[in-house]
C-alpha cells in the first residue's frame, strides 16, 4: 500500500489518534528483527529492512540503523550494509537478523544470509562503513540454510559467544579477533544445544523439526550473575519465551513466556533487550503501520521492570511505547530533520552532499518530535531545504498538528531536488518543553526535501 492514498480525512483521523502513539518506533520504512546496542551515551538500533511488497515471502535487501539518545526521538541513519558486502555470497535476496557489538573500539556487525549462513562485517564506527574481512563465510554449522539470527555476547572474563539457529540452537566461541571461531570445541567450533523440555520448554503441539518451544531468533545478555537466553517461541505465530542459566553456554532453564500474541503482532517476532540510562526495554516488531502484514513489519519498543527475583514480567505490546523519554531534546543546535518521534507520509532519501533527509513530502503530511525544551524562547527558525517544484510551507506548531502555530516557513524552488538552500522564519510564542510539529503545506504532488533544522 502506498501510504499516499489516505484521504485528507484519513490522515486528520490519523494524525488525531497518533498524537499519544510511539509505536511503531520508526514510520519512514518497514522494518523488523532490532537489535540494540548502547555505545556511549547513545543508544543504536540495527533492524533489517522489509521492502515494501505484496509479496507472500520476505523482500530484504540490506540492514538499517537509528538511534536515540532520548527513547522518544529516532534519528534515521539509512542503510548501513547490505548483501552487496559479501562478494562471496550469489544470495540476492535474504538480509535476515543481525546483532552487532563494539570490542576495542572496532564494530562487529554479525548478519545472516538465508540460505547461505552467517557473515560479519568490521567498522571503526558503529554508522559504518562496514568491510568483509575475512572473505568468506564465518559460521559453518550444522545446515548453512539453518544458520539464522546470530546474537553475540561478550562475557566478564573477555569470552565472546555467537548463539544462532533455526529449528535447533548452536554457539560457537570466538576468538578475541571477533571475526574467527575457536576450533577446539564441538564440531570445528559449533556446540548443538540438546533441545530439551527442561532447557526450552515442552512444546505442546509435537513438530518433527522442533522438539521444545525454541523456534529461532536467539538473544543473549548478562544481567547479575543470571544469563538471559530470548527467543522466537511456540511456532507460527511466535510468541517470546526465554530462559536462564548460570554460565553462557547453560545448563539452560526455561522460564516461560514474556510477550503471547496480541493484535498488530506479526506472525514472526524477533526480541532485543538493553538497559539505557538507567531503565530496561524490549524491542520487538509487529505489523501496525499502515499496509503493514507478516512480510511488511515494524520494530516497537516497551520499557519494563525485572521482578525482584529477576525473572521477566509479561510484557504487553502497546501502541503508546515509551511515555517518558530519558532527555530533552535541544532545539537551538543543528537537530536532522530525519530526527522524529513520529511521522505521517514521509520517507527518507539520500544523497552525496546532505547524507541522510526526509523526502516523499506532500500535503498533510508531518513530523513530530518530542520534548524539545526552547527554555527561554526562540525567536527565529532556520531549516535546510531543497525542491524542483513549486515548494510549500513547514507550519512549526506546538502541541499537535492543529496545535499552536508559532511560525511559517516558506520554501520555494531551490534549483533542484538536491540543491539545498537556508531557508528562515521568525517564531513567536515558543517558550518552556513542547511537542514539535513541522507541519507541510502545499499543492498536490511532492513538495520539497528537508535536510535539517535549528532555533535561534
């Protein structure tokens, strides 16, 4: 579905409703399988990428990333690998769930091909560029079709761990290279897990392929001296279960169940888990945005508490996400337009000069952006912006998209899609934490691209 063919009337209905609504988390795109990682002070996400498609398989081409240093505004970084980075592999569809993690200042970015196993990828910096550096394959398990959803750890004595696998779980230790597998234990280095009721849990419905209620896509964290293992559970539609143990290669037990199936909930389900500034969040994905179904998904977010015995609450799936973000947002530095809490219509794009910005901008569309505290006051407001049309207007408002309006920035034809121009306008009325919404006006078709944004 073309997110464009919502009616003036749709998207006022919309845009009411998604004035409490945070999740999905990211809007621009359909995507699936997070993987977070807090690098700092700020707080990545890895996601694949579900092409938009009425296909009745997955379309997935590359790996996205975005990241928050506030849990309620997202910041878009566009495509940071794609299957195009392993010369190796002929797979031209399959970029499946990756996990990515830091070692000593290097980025370690471990993706599965389906049906061709699993890769890795080394940056300098956790926005990439990405290289291949071994040339090859990493993981040669049981069945390379079955090697999926690798998730790495790295325990207090300096161990590193890759846990992945559908139907059964394997791990394999890596050497302190972080791009090599130590051969010394299991077959050349892969351990299978013994899948049994006790570690997995018992599965109701018997299946041939799966013998517990493991299903796939793994997770695995340190909290205390308890390990952590999530995963994809119970079949089609996957629930998420885990279970726990006192080293990172087990004995495992199950502990039950933390998110059952729930409207909006994709058929597949893929867990992240991560303690920011101070709190704990799950990240999932469902089918929620608009033409959204099991091949178009999107990735969510929930805060949650441990219980004092540190097992897992039930953790229900919600449309409102994260209340209370972790900072305010400063709108008197340069802030990317493709920063957003929430949005309706738009896309992003990128190109050589601006990098990352938000395009596929028409009539009715906006952004909204959470806590953005303007202190004093603001008293001008400048964005950069480009347009081969007639261009339109950002109606800055606060509160809602028919919230108080507090400026109006024209923008007309800057010679080009790409030919980015400082346009201004002056603000009255912006003073104290509000809600920000760029509201865009104009005639039918697209309007312009927006690069980025700033108070003075």
């Amino acid at each position: 579905m073309n997110f464009k063919k919502f009616s003036f009337l749709s998207l006022s209905l919309l845009g009411a409703f998604n004035l409490f609504a945070q999740n999905p988390i990211f809007q621009t795109m359909f995507t699936a399988d997070p993987a977070p990682m807090v690098y700092n002070d700020t707080l990545f996400v890895y996601t694949t990428h579900d092409e938009q498609t009425t296909s009745n398989f997955f379309t997935m081409h590359d790996w996205q990333l975005f990241s928050t240093v506030d849990m309620v505004n997202w910041t878009a970084h566009g495509t940071v690998a794609s299957l195009g980075d392993f010369k190796w592999s002929e797979v031209k569809n399959g970029a499946w769930a990756p996990q990515c993690i830091e070692r000593n200042g290097k980025f370690y970015f471990y993706c599965p091909i389906h049906g061709d196993g699993v890769g890795v990828l080394v940056a300098d910096s956790p926005y990439g560029p990405f290289k291949d550096p071994i040339g090859r394959r990493l993981v040669e398990g049981p069945r390379v079709w079955d090697d999926i959803d690798p998730t790495v750890f790295i325990d207090d004595d300096g161990q590193a761990y890759l846990y992945w696998g559908n139907p059964g779980l394997h791990y394999a230790k890596l050497n302190e290279d972080m791009i090599s597998i130590d051969t010394s234990i299991g077959n050349i280095g892969v351990v299978s897990l013994d899948m049994t009721p006790e570690a997995f849990g018992k599965r109701e419905v018997e299946h041939e392929r799966y013998k517990t209620n493991y299903e796939e896509a793994p997770w695995l964290y340190k909290r205390g001296d308890l390990y952590y293992m999530l995963f994809a559970a119970i079949g089609i539609p996957e629930y998420i279960a885990y279970s726990t143990a006192p080293t990172a290669t087990g004995p495992w037990t199950y502990r039950g169940v933390i998110m059952g199936r729930h409207p909006d909930l994709a058929f597949t389900n893929h867990p992240g888990v991560v303690d920011y500034k101070g709190n704990s969040y799950f990240f999932y994905h469902n089918q929620g945005l608009p033409g959204g179904g099991g091949f178009n998904r999107s990735v969510c977010v929930e805060q949650f508490n441990y219980n004092a015995d540190g097992s897992i609450p039930e953790i229900i799936p919600t449309k409102e996400g994260i209340v209370n973000g972790v900072a305010k947002l400063n709108p008197f530095i340069r802030v990317e337009a493709e920063t957003i809490a929430w949005s309706e219509g738009v896309k992003i794009g990128r190109d050589s000069e601006a990098g990352i910005y938000v395009t596929n901008i028409s009539n009715g569309d906006y952004i909204k952006v959470r806590d953005v505290d303007f202190g004093k006051g603001a008293k001008r407001f400048q964005a950069s912006v480009a347009s081969a049309t007639q261009g339109g207007q950002i109606e800055i408002r606060l509160g809602g998209v028919n919230g108080t309006l507090v400026g109006v920035c024209n923008v007309g034809n800057t010679g080009g899609a790409q030919k980015w121009d400082v346009k201004s306008a002056k603000i009255k009325k912006a003073k104290g934490v509000h809600d920000l919404y760029f509201v865009f006006k104009g005639a039918e078709g697209e309007l312009f691209n927006f690069d980025w944004w700033k108070f003075l």
